[in-house]
C-alpha cells in the first residue's frame, strides 16, 4: 500500500497568516485589469471593429477567436505546470509574469492598428494576434493569480485579496468601453471611426503593460516567502506530467467548483451577448440610457469589493456563494418575468428606467460578489490537493479555471444565436420595428434559461466541500507534516 505523499520543505504550505497589506491588495489586484481589458475587447469591440470598420468578413472574424481559443486549451494547463515546478532566483511566478508586460502591450497594441491588407491577409494578421495575446496574458495571468494562496494561508484574507482582483478586473474592463463609446466614439462618424479604435488600442495597450508591471513589481518582495517547486526523484515525462494532472484534477471540491464555473460561464456569455437587444429592444431604453447602465457598473463593482469579504466571513465562501447567488440569479430574471405576466410599466412609461437601473445596480453587485467568493474557493483547493500528493500546484488551478472562464463564454454567445434563430428575431433595417410577440418570445427563452443555469451552477457549487475548518485542519496536518 502506498504511503501518503510527504512535502518537503521546498513545497510546504506558506505560514502567512497575518492581514495583507491594503496597498499590496491593491497593487496585486490591480494586475488583473490587464486580463479585464482584453476579456472586454474581445467579447465587446473585436467583432465591431474588424468586421464593421476594417471590413473583414464577420465569419473570419469569428474563426479566428476560434482558432486562438485552440491555442489556449493547449498553452494555459502547459503554462500553469510550467509555472508550478520553474526554479529561477526570481522564484516560479516573477519570471514569467515580468517577460509577459512587453508582448501582451505591444501586440495588443497592433490589434487594433492593423494595416490595409487583403481579406486573407488580414485573417492571418488577427489570427497571429488573437493567439499571440491570449498566450502572453495566460504568461502573466495564471502566474499572476496563482501568487494568492502563497500571499496569504488565512481563509478571510483570500476572499479579499480575489476581490481586489476581480473589482479591478471588472472596472478596468467597464472604463474602457466607458471611454471608447462615451469619448472616443463620440464623434460624427460614431462607432465607424477607426481612429476611435486605434486610439483605444494606444491607451489599452499602455494601461495592460503599466497594470503587468506594477502588479508584479508590488509583489516582487515576497519572492523568498514564496513556495518553491516540489522534488521528484522521477525524471521528467509527458507520462509524469499526465499523471500529475490527473492526480490534481481529480480533487472532487475542485470538479464541483470545475462545472460550477463552466455553467456559470456560459449564462454571463448568454447575458452579455443579448444585453444590448434586450436594453434597446425589450425594455426600449435610448442610447444614453444604455450608456448610464454602463457606467453604473463601476457602483456595483465597489458595493461587491464590500460586501463579499464581509458576507463570507460570517458565513464562510461556500454558504456566502450559494445565498448572495440565490438572490442574485432570481432578481436578474424576475422584470423579465414580471413583464411576460403584464406586471411590469410599460415601455416609455417615465418609472421603468430608474426601476430597471436600480435593480441592475443591485443585482450586479450580488453577481460580482458570487464571482469573488466563489473563486476564492480556487485557493482552498491547494492545501487539499498538497495533503494527497506532496506537490503545490496554484498554477494548474488557476490555469483550468481560466481557460474556462474564457472558453465556455462562447457557449453562451452560441445559446444566444440559437435562442434569436428559434424566434426568427429580425436583423439589419428590419431591427427598427421588431414585432410585439418576437420581444415576448425572447423574454419567454431569455430569462427560463438564464435561471436554469445559474441554479444549475449554485448546484455544482454546493458540493464543494472545503470549508473554513477544513482548510485550518488542511494547514495543521501540512504543518505537523513538515517538522
């Protein structure tokens, strides 16, 4: 019978247990506005820009992030290993994170400055791009976010510090489309002024490279506190390397918390996808009402900074999750509801707005927050896997859970364009005049399926099973371990 997996002292558990600086909260926290504004190009103004502005057909578009995202699949787990068991002076984290800051800023930068080529050249042109950024950021964000269960050991002081992340990663994101449609798009050509976008890529590309820098220059001090790669006496292997994977994957809270995030996904990516239908068509909001429901993105984002550290330290991050998700996943649906029963003010009416925003503000907040506690979960997942195999892998966590972040987001983008398809929802000119019982039906489609799947996700979520007792046992028994 196999003996259970000792760690040796180049793996042990981190002892910082005491608070984490406010400033370095935030510095590392703001290292993920770098991942927010390239989640918020891609899935916002890629599409526009390159298939309205530069003229390259909508399909190559779409092949292209297709294309990338196979990329992805094969370089986040690679990175994160890599980044699990690399030895260097600067530690397993810093040297990836420093050598990113250079080519995510200046390829992001070409993005949007892409030269007159043909249909083709300019396919090839995005598609390097496309596949160049994803993997430089996956070099700066996996390494990045798996620096947050070394910063710290203390359960509540993780929930903070993935808070911090996400608030910037959600502001950052909401200030640049704040910017390129409020001001920079602002002028009479609108959203077909190219010099809008390359201006956007100037400033994006720059604030991505300060975020990078910043963030790991903050933490570069904790270097000698940090874990360093576990021992094998086994040479290196594709076999090796396959097995621990498995062996790390296989942590049942972290298939619970796996599925919980792909399900979770694919509703924000049907949610995002037909915002702007169902702002414009379905509730008939202007264009500077939209643009006010934008910008209030950035209250809800601080109300969730406050509110989920505080919630899942009385309650601990897996209840927290799942009562905040409750109200949060039955408010979003519910004027969809309400209006298909006749219950809300009708289109127009000078009440449904102020109404409407209020609610958003509210529930957005409860949303952002589910994401903080519930990623912070990732962080438990490091001591319990250490207990069962010896070996700290933050990097192979964190690498799972983005890429599926970023890849299941498309399966919502994908159930969006069946739901419009099923209702025959007009397009083009036809889009001033959509008929009465089309809006009904996609109300009817929208708002069921957005609650089956976020209830399905709370599901998923309630059979994580680490809580704030078990992760101290886990510390002990590391401890006890370890001498």
């Amino acid at each position: 019978m196999a003996s259970t997996p000792k760690a040796d002292e180049s793996s042990a558990a981190p002892s910082v247990s005491a608070p984490v600086p406010l400033g370095l909260k935030i510095t590392h926290g703001f290292g993920s506005s770098a991942l927010g504004i390239k989640e918020g190009g891609f899935n916002y103004f890629l599409l526009l820009f390159y298939g309205t502005v530069v003229g390259l057909e909508p399909g190559l578009v779409g092949l292209s992030i297709l294309i990338a995202l196979i990329f992805d699949a094969i370089t986040d787990p690679i990175v994160g290993y890599w980044s699990d068991n690399f030895r260097s002076r600067l530690g397993r984290r810093h040297p990836f994170m420093y050598a990113s800051a250079i080519p995510v800023g200046l390829s992001y930068f070409l993005l949007w400055n892409p030269p007159d080529w043909s249909q083709m050249g300019l396919f090839f042109y995005l598609t390097f791009l496309a596949i160049a950024i994803r993997t430089f950021i996956t070099f700066y964000e996996t390494p990045s976010s798996s620096l947050l269960p070394e910063l710290t050991s203390d359960y509540e002081e993780r929930t903070s510090l993935q808070s911090f992340r996400l608030f910037f990663a959600w502001i950052s994101g909401n200030l640049m489309s704040v910017l390129l449609f409020g001001v920079l798009l602002a002028g009479p050509l609108g959203m077909q002024d190219r010099s809008g976008f390359e201006t956007y890529g100037i400033i994006a590309s720059c604030v991505i490279f300060a975020a990078i820098i910043v963030s790991s220059a903050a933490t570069h001090h904790r270097i000698p506190t940090l874990s360093k790669p576990s021992k094998s006496a086994e040479p290196f292997s594709i076999r090796r390397v396959t097995r621990e994977m498995f062996e790390i994957l296989s942590e049942r809270s972290f298939i619970a918390l796996f599925i919980a995030t792909v399900v979770f996904s694919i509703a924000l990516g049907l949610n995002t996808s037909l915002a702007f239908l169902m702002l414009r068509h379905f509730w008939g909001f202007s264009e500077e009402q939209i643009f006010l429901w934008t910008t209030t993105v950035f209250l809800s984002a601080g109300m969730a900074l406050i509110l989920a550290p505080i919630v899942g330290k009385r309650m601990g991050k897996k209840k927290a999750t799942l009562l905040i998700g409750f109200f949060a996943f039955t408010i979003q649906p519910a004027p969809y509801l309400l209006r298909l029963a006749g219950l809300m003010p009708e289109n127009g009416d000078p009440m449904l707005f102020p109404l409407m925003l209020s609610i958003n503000i509210i529930d957005l907040s409860l949303i952002i927050a589910v994401q903080m506690l519930s990623y912070a979960m990732i962080a438990d997942l490091v001591e319990s896997n250490q207990l069962r195999t010896g070996r700290r892998n933050e990097g192979v966590y964190y690498a799972a859970m983005t890429f599926t972040r970023k890849s299941t987001q498309g399966l919502g983008v994908l159930s969006a364009g069946i739901i419009l398809s099923a209702i025959a929802f007009p397009q083009g000119e036809e889009l001033a005049n959509v008929p009465a019982d089309t809006l009904w039906k996609l109300g009817a489609l929208y708002a069921p399926a957005l609650l089956i799947l976020w209830m399905t996700a709370l599901f998923c979520l309630s059979r994580y099973k680490i809580d704030k007792a078990q992760h101290e046992a886990n510390l002990v028994a590391l401890s006890a371990r370890s001498n």
